[in-house]
C-alpha cells in the first residue's frame, strides 16, 4: 500500500508483474485483479485496505 501511495502522490502509476505457473492459474490470478481494482474503485471504500480477501 505504501508503494502504491508514493506512486500516487508523485502522479505516477504503479505497475505489477505477477506470474503463474500454468494458464488455469494466470487466469484466476487476472480474475482476482480486475475483482479487486472493481471493488477498489467503489464508493465504500472497500478494496486494497478494506478487502476481506
């Protein structure tokens, strides 16, 4: 969280590589991103700190 907060106030994106060890696992692995950065963009506040995952 610190990281991505830097990023942010130097107006700068924070960008992740992430890896998977076969196809089945790369696609959940994107799956639970974009489900996270949905749930980060939300009114409530809910996602990167108020995750339950």
């Amino acid at each position: 969280m610190a990281l991505h907060e830097q990023a942010e106030i130097r107006g700068e994106q924070l960008r992740i590589a992430m890896a998977a060890p076969t196809g089945k696992a790369a696609a959940r692995l994107e799956h639970a991103v974009r489900d996270n950065r949905v749930r980060s963009a939300t009114p409530t506040g809910r996602g990167w700190r108020g995750s339950a995952r």
